[in-house]
C-alpha cells in the first residue's frame, strides 16, 4: 500500500481557500478607505519586523499597520467523521470509462490567524468584519481533487480569540495591539485515483475432491459478455463455455495455464 505515488495537494488547497476568506477585508476612517493585507507566516515574524530600525542602505521598509497574517500549526484526525474505511467512490473518467477512489479520511486543521493593529479601533473594526460570519463555523466550498470534480463543503470553526496588547508605555517601542483567533478546518484526505476496470471474462473451475491443491479440475465453466467488446452500460448477453477434463490438471491463476498436478 506504502509507496503508491498519490499527492493531491489538499493541504495546499486549504490553505490557500482558507486565506481566501480574509483577503477582501477593508478599513475606513473618515477620509481613507484601505485594504488590509494580508500574509501567510507567524505573527512573530512581523512583529520582529515591527521593531527593525529603518536601514536606509536597504531596500526592505518597516511594515505599516494594521495587518493580518495565519499560518497552520497543528494537524489531527478526526474519528467522529470516519467513515467504512473499504467504501469506494465511483466518478465518470470519460464518456467510456470510470475511475474509483477509496473514501477520504477526516483530518482537522488548526489555523492561526492574528489581527495586528496600532490602535484599538483599527482592531475592532477588522474584527467585527469577521466574528459575525463565524456562528461559531462557516461552510468554506473547496473542490479538494479535480480529478473527482466534487466540491465538498469544509467547516471552518472558530474555537477561540484571544487579546494582547504588549506596550511598553515608552516612545522608542511602537505599540502593538494583537487579536488571535484559533480556528479548525475540518478537512479531508483522499489516497490515489485509480482506473476501475471492467470484468470480461471469468473462469470457474470444479474439483474432484475439496482439497483444491491437489484434486484436479474436472469441469470448468467460462462466461464471457456477447459481443465481447460491449460496455457496462450496453444490452448485452453472455456466452457460456462448458468444459469437461479428465488430464489430471489444474489452473494456474498467476500463469493462466494448465499444469500437471506435482
């Protein structure tokens, strides 16, 4: 099972759509009208950033405020999702032809999303933008495998928010006031899509005795669709061939052949 290539890019995909969310998020003061932006990485990262001291020689400039940034920080299954694990799921390969796939396995995501903001009504106003939409979960559509063309509805589940304000009350330290806000996105994992192929031909062999590793076949029955190239979904019928033996032989199922019984 181990080694089959599968990569689908579903962790990507969540993340990307869960970003998606939080990128068209505005702020209004009574003259300007800015987008807040938004980037993928720890909180710390920026503000470390926050506390640089402008370097002229580079290009790089402090980052401005107010900004939000998320990043995922924890992966975990999901048993209450779980479903028969030998389930398959059938979709259209073409016209022809089908592909089937093993049930998705439930996986939770948990994201971190932080607020930064150098004023407590810079914050509020981002954050009123999002709680509302949280009741406590939101239904996020992700097409999560292109090959299967399903779109899959994923719960984004807000679970906490937290407050910190880390200023220092001197005029060297810029201030920082941070929102944290703990989410879970109750995803799924698919394994590898493979081609299902259809049965044409199946042989029945009949033994004189019950211990088949020994006994030699003496009937074999087989069935085969008529006309032979017909699909799943056409009227077709079969044709049964009866055969009788007395060689004292048996099938070889990984051959195919006939063999002599040792």
């Amino acid at each position: 099972m181990l080694g089959t290539y599968s990569y689908h890019e579903i962790f990507r995909r969540t993340v990307v759509a869960f970003g998606t969310l939080f990128n068209n998020i505005e702020l209004r003061r009574s003259t300007e009208v800015m987008k807040v932006p938004l980037a993928y990485g720890p909180k710390q990262k920026f503000l470390a950033r926050l506390d640089q001291v402008p370097d002229p020689t580079n290009k790089r400039v402090q980052i401005t405020l107010p900004r939000i940034s998320f990043e995922i920080n924890g992966i975990q299954y999901d048993s209450s999702r779980k479903v028969s694990p030998t389930q398959k799921i059938k979709f259209a390969k073409d016209a022809d032809e089908n592909k089937n796939a093993f049930m998705p396995v439930p996986y939770n995501l948990s994201f971190e999303l932080a607020i930064i903001s150098k004023n407590q009504e810079d914050g509020l106003q981002i954050l009123e933008q999002i709680l509302p939409v949280f009741q406590p979960h939101y239904n996020l559509p992700v097409k999560l495998v292109p090959e299967i063309d399903e779109t899959k509805d994923v719960p984004v589940v807000l679970t906490s928010v937290d407050y910190e304000d880390d200023y220092e009350n001197n005029f060297q330290t810029r201030r920082a006031i941070i929102y944290t806000l703990q989410f879970t996105v109750k995803t799924y994992l698919y394994g590898p899509v493979t081609d299902q192929k259809t049965i044409k031909k199946v042989i029945t062999d009949y033994y004189a005795d019950t211990d088949t590793s020994t006994a030699p076949r003496t009937v074999r029955y087989t069935i085969q669709p008529d006309p032979l190239d017909a699909d799943s979904d056409d009227d077709f019928g079969f044709g049964i061939v009866d055969q009788d033996f007395t060689d004292n032989k048996k099938r070889n199922p990984t051959s195919g052949q006939d063999e002599e019984i040792t």
